[in-house]
C-alpha cells in the first residue's frame, strides 16, 4: 500500500529538481547563452575627437604668453572588451589626424597659425551594463601628441614654444547606447589630468564583425 505513495514522492521530488535546476537541455542552453555573453569581443569605430590646450609662448624679454589651441580630428580605434555579467572591461587603441588652429591670448602678439599632426591614444576603463542596454562607465586615457609650430618674430624679441609634456592624461565619463544590433554610439567626457589641457570630447559609431 505504501508505494504508490513512494512513487508519488519519487515523482514530486524529480519534479522539483528539474524545476529549480532545469532540464540536461535547458541548463546546457542556459550555460552557453552565458559563454556568449563572456566571450570576448573586438569593436572597431570611427570617431571625432576635439579637445583644446593652452600653449606658452615664452618670450626673450621675460613674458609668457598663452595661445589657446582648439585641435579637433577623426579617430579610427579598435576596443577589446570582456563581460563579466554585468561589468564590462574595455581596451582601446585608436590613431586620429588632429588639426590645430591657435589664438594668442595677449592683444600684443598676434599668433594664429596652426598645423596638422597625427596622434596616438590607449585606453583602459570598466562599464556598467544597464538594463535599457546602455553603458555607463569611466576610462583613464593617454594620448601621445608630438607637433612644431612656427614662433612668431619681432624687432628685438625671440619667442619659443613651451609645448609642455607629449603625454597626455585624461579621465572620462563614458556612456554608450546601442542603437541596433552589433551597434553602439559611443560618447566620453574628458578630463584633463595635464595642466596645460582643456576638457576634450570623444564621439564614435562602433561595431564588431
């Protein structure tokens, strides 16, 4: 009499199992999903960049004058990211040709001349995946950025540039929407770490093939 009620409780007990822990095929799609969602991924984007410096116009009578750069350019990089459930880990390398355009900043001196330069950048930073698929997060960024302008000259006077360091150093706040699938535009804030730098922006439309 005792065993249909065995069988019964067999029969409860195999039930809550595959409940909780799901069918051998709904734990292996489970695992999988998970596997994608780790693998590592390569974006690549293409972007604009600006950000502005305050140049030193040093000059032979003991003046310093400041010449404000605004530098602007496209930007082709490539991101490496990793997932760990929500946080994602990113790597960035990207390569932008930068125009320059300068103003002098002392009604004494007038200096507008610019040039052009190519300029290499790395990043690292961590995001936030939200729940509306949308990133947020921060990167710590250097730039290399090496370039000679012409000194002006004067009736007894000389002047040098005063370029400061080539590094430069910037923190960002990053934010990213995917706007289809496999696409996302991608913005960051920069903040200068370097004295002689301005806050900078960074936009880019970026996808993985």
């Amino acid at each position: 009499m005792v065993l249909p009620y065995a069988n019964s409780l067999v029969s409860i007990i195999l039930l809550a199992a595959l409940l909780i822990g799901g069918t051998p095929a709904t734990v292996k799609a489970q695992t999988a999903r998970q596997t994608r969602a780790s693998a590592p991924v390569i974006r690549y984007g293409l972007g604009f960049l600006t950000f502005p410096q305050m140049l030193k116009l040093n000059a032979s009578d003991g003046r310093t004058i400041e010449v404000a750069s605004s530098q602007v350019g496209p930007v082709l990089s490539a991101d490496y990211e990793k997932r760990y459930g929500r946080m994602i880990y990113v790597g960035g390398l990207g390569v932008s040709y930068m125009s320059m355009k300068n103003t002098s900043q002392d009604s004494g001196v007038d200096y507008t001349a610019g040039t052009d330069y190519p300029s290499i950048m790395g990043s690292i930073g961590a995001h936030y995946l939200t729940a509306s698929s949308v990133k947020v997060g921060a990167s710590l960024w250097l730039f290399y950025n090496s370039f000679d302008l012409p000194a002006p000259s004067s009736p007894g006077v000389t002047y040098s540039f005063d370029y400061g360091s080539p590094l430069k150093n910037f923190i960002s706040v990053d934010l990213n929407w995917q706007i289809y699938r496999g696409w996302i535009l991608s913005q960051s804030l920069l903040s200068p770490l370097n004295n002689d730098m301005r806050t900078g922006w960074l936009i880019s439309l970026k996808t993985r093939f």
